[in-house]
C-alpha cells in the first residue's frame, strides 16, 4: 500500500467480506437495504457525502468482460447481479482495518475475477485513523490542526460565512479541503473552544459544528483497492492518501490501474499508474483532465489534457507509452515514439474520449476555427474519430439535431461499431451507429427526469441503462436486445435505484 504520489512497502491486505454466489431475488430528435446496510450511518453520512455527491452520469451498473455478472453499486455499496438479475446481497463495508468504508467508483480487471475499487474510508477516531497515512500526511494533518483557529479567522476576514466550516476553511486552499478537513476535525476533538471562538463572526459555519457534535468527528481518506471476491480472500489495498480520484480504468492487458487524481487545482488532475502487484506509483502527465483511456495493446494511455483553465475549454489529445515491451510499469515512463499531441478539441462539456477496439480514438468536440470573435463558434459539438494510423480527425455523419449539446457521457460497444450516448439534463439514451451516423432514441426524454447513471453493454448486441419507470417515481434497471427491453431490476428494492436518476 502507498500514497499515488510516493513509493512505500505494502502493508497486509484487509478483509472484504461478502460473496456474489451468496444471492437473493432481489435518436432522432435527443434534445437539449437490506436493514443493515440500508444507508451509511449518520456519522459517515455528513461527513462524506460531499466527497461522493454529484450531479452527472457515472458507472453505477457495469457488466464484467465476459457477460456473466455486473457490479451494482447503490449507496456506495456495492453488489452483483446475474444476467436474469438476481441480486447479491452487498459487499461488507468494514474490514480488519479501523472505520468503514464507501465506495465511490470501480472498474473490472480483465478477467472478469473482480475490480479495483476507489471508496472513501472513514475512522472516528484520530489514534486509529493516523497510522493508515504515511508519515508526511499524518504530520501534515497535526500541523494545520494547530493551525485551524488562526486559519479559520482568516477565512471568515476573507469569505464571510458559509454553510459548513469545513466549507469555510476549504476556501482558503480548494485543492487542499479534504487535508483540511481532518486538521478542522483533529482541531475540534482537542480544543473545541478555540475552534468556536474563531468562528464568532461566522454563524452558519459556527452552528454547522452544533448540529454536527457526534457526527462530524470523522476522520477520512482516500483508497484504491482490488477486491475479487470470489476467492474469498482480503482486498488488497493499492494506496491511500488525501487526494481525491476522479476516475480510473485497468489496462485491458497488464496488471496496471491508471487513475486521474486531484492534483489541487479545479479541473486538473495528475494521471498515475499503479500496478496491482506490489511497487511504486508513476505520474504519467500532470495537468490533465479525468478522461483518459488505454490502446487496445494496454501500454499506452491516451488523455485529454486542459490547454484552457478548467474542466472544458480547449484540450489537446496525447498519447504517452507507459509500460515497457514486457508490460511492466518502471519507474518512469518508458517514452515512445508515438508519444505526443495528436489532436485539439473545444468542449463546453465534461471531458470523455475512448479508445475503440481498431486503436482508433473517439472525442466530441465543437468544429472551430479559430482565432473567432466572440459568438462565432456556435456549431453543435459533434463525435470525431481520430485514425489509430494517423490523420486528421473524421466526423461521425449524424445528422443535424440528432445528440445533445452535451456529448460528455457516451460509451461505444465492445465491438467499436455503435455508441450509447446520454446527458446530463435529461433521461434520453440513443443508441449511434458511428459507421452510418445513423441514431436510434432507445428511451426518454420524460420531463423531469435525469440520468445520474452511464449505460452498460454487456456484449456488442446487448445492453443496460436507467430509465424512469411509467406513471411512477420507480428507476428500473432495463436490458436492450434487438429493439425490445426488460426490466432486469424489476424484483429489487427501491433503494438499489433510487440514486441512478434525478427527479425535479
């Protein structure tokens, strides 16, 4: 186990216990509990829910490569489910190391075997929480702590009040709030006056410490981890720390995760490799955006990386090699001479590319020409194929009004032929097919609704999304085959659901 920014032996795997085999029954026109573990403890809530919030389609069902099961993941559980849709019961959420744990995202090995998991780890207690960091965290945390009152008095001086002290304090430094945070609560369990006082010209912040009194203690990191389940064996935790992950994805040939981690400023990020064996963390770019995604070979990663400030604006598409002819991660990047810029793209949506099947390169983009005046670039953003062989980007031929303004959350078919493509703002899914362009609305718009989960294919014919339920409030779980759907969810709690899709 390491930081993803330093190197350290592995300390012993933890326990993860729970097992799938242990179940129950549980476009044309795309316009703009089980009782245990029905919901994370209130401690755990307030704590990390602004950590995992969020208000865009993520991976939530997502089937293994060879078909046979999804991971599901519903209030940062996670659970299994067949192809008929039967249910496991969820993963457990504690292991031998202190506090609990939620998961945020995930992604399959390979072989199907298991996944490596980004989660949330939450410990109440400072003594049981500071020997999971390294040595220059935990120091880093006491530090500030001794820090917080001076730091808080000068947030209020700067910012005025604010919600949540966490809040308030995280303003002084953005890409510093989850460090803050715990030096706010180390603070707290060891001079709670001072803390107070330096609120006094700050009540909201100063009653959000009221209201938080037994909840609000928690002490909370970041980990990577492989779990396979099905060995009934321990997880085997990758690294910890106090950067955030934005996303990560495993290389379709090599035991290497790679992962987009907070870099402390908005919208940037540093792409890191890790191997799921034992051994130090490579910083592959700085400065990039979340979206990235192997060559079929698994050596390389392509990335969009953030020319403008933020999380859209003008991106350049690299390449860069990343493990050695034998598949192994050194202790830099090997370099190759396919390395560099391959393509520039203007985007006023969150950031995605994916890399098809062939190693050609799939990215949406706004067409421009620029230097333009303000008002000029007003064209749809449209997809673009860039040839693994070299060239210029290619249009995919959809017709005019056919995708969303916002083509940040598409996912192309295993066989690279067609693309699932959904939105923010609504709860349309469309299936394209990016040799003709030709687009087919497989479900939605329903006014009101919005999709807060990605689509999922299970082979290159089959596929599965979330969908509004008919004269209800109900999320279903719905299978695509040859134009006809079921509901694969149709057996399980509401609550599975509920978080896939947005009702106002």
């Amino acid at each position: 186990m390491r930081p993803l920014d330093s190197s350290g032996p592995s300390q012993k795997p933890e326990r993860s216990d729970g097992h799938p085999a242990d179940r129950r029954r549980g476009p044309k026109e795309f316009r703009k509990r089980e009782a245990r573990g029905a919901a994370p403890q209130r401690w755990l809530g307030c704590v990390v829910l602004f950590l995992l919030a969020g208000c865009e389609p993520k991976e939530r069902a997502e089937w293994s490569p060879d078909g046979n099961r999804a991971a599901v993941l519903a209030e940062q559980r996670l659970h299994f489910a067949d192809s008929q849709g039967e249910l496991s019961p969820p993963l457990a959420d504690r292991d031998e190391s202190p506090g609990r744990f939620l998961v945020d995202a995930f992604d399959w090995l390979p072989d199907s075997s298991g996944l490596v998991v980004h989660r949330v780890r939450i410990v109440p207690k400072w003594e049981a929480f500071a020997p999971l960091l390294s040595e220059s965290d935990s120091a880093r945390v006491e530090a500030l702590a001794a820090r917080v009152p001076a730091l808080l008095q000068a947030a209020v001086a700067l910012h005025g009040d604010s919600d949540r002290a966490e809040q308030l304090l995280g303003k002084l430094a953005p890409g510093e709030s989850l460090v803050l945070g715990n030096a706010l609560r180390l603070a707290l369990a060891r001079d709670a006056a001072s803390v107070r006082s330096a609120l006094d010209g700050a009540p909201k912040a100063l009653a959000s410490l009221a209201s938080g009194d037994g909840e609000m203690r928690a002490f909370v990191l970041h980990e990577i981890a492989v779990l396979r389940p099905d060995s009934g064996g321990p997880a085997e935790i990758l690294s910890r720390g106090l950067r955030g992950i934005a996303s990560l994805k495993v290389s379709p040939r090599h035991p290497v995760v790679a992962c987009a981690a907070e870099s402390g400023e908005a919208g940037r990020h540093d792409l890191v490799a890790l191997p799921l064996d034992p051994g130090p963390a490579v910083t592959v770019a700085a400065g990039t955006t979340r979206a990235f995604d192997w060559t079929p070979e698994g050596r390389s990663l392509v990335f969009l990386s953030s020319i403008s400030q933020g999380n859209g604006g003008l991106l350049e598409i690299e390449r860069r090699l990343v493990l050695d002819d034998r598949g192994r991660l050194g202790d830099s990047p090997p370099g190759g001479e396919d390395d560099g810029g391959l393509a520039y793209a203007v985007v006023a949506f969150s950031p995605r590319l994916a890399v098809l099947p062939d190693g050609d390169i799939l990215f949406a983009s706004h067409p421009a020409t620029l230097p333009a005046a303000p008002g000029e670039i007003g064209e749809n953003p449209r997809l673009y194929r860039l040839p693994a062989a070299g060239g210029p980007p290619v249009a995919i031929p959809a017709a005019e009004g056919a995708l969303p303004m916002d083509l940040g959350y598409f996912v192309p078919s295993p066989d690279g032929r067609r693309l699932l493509v959904v939105e923010s703002g609504t709860d349309a899914v469309a299936l394209v097919d990016l040799e003709s362009g030709k687009s087919e609305l497989v479900a939605g718009p329903n006014p009101g609704w919005k999709t807060r989960a990605m689509p999922s294919w299970r082979n290159a014919e089959e596929f599965t999304f979330a969908a509004a339920g008919p004269g209800s409030k109900r999320v279903r779980w719905m299978l695509w085959r040859d134009g006809k759907t079921t509901d694969l969810g149709a057996n399980w709690p509401d609550t599975i659901t509920k978080a896939w899709m947005e009702f106002k």
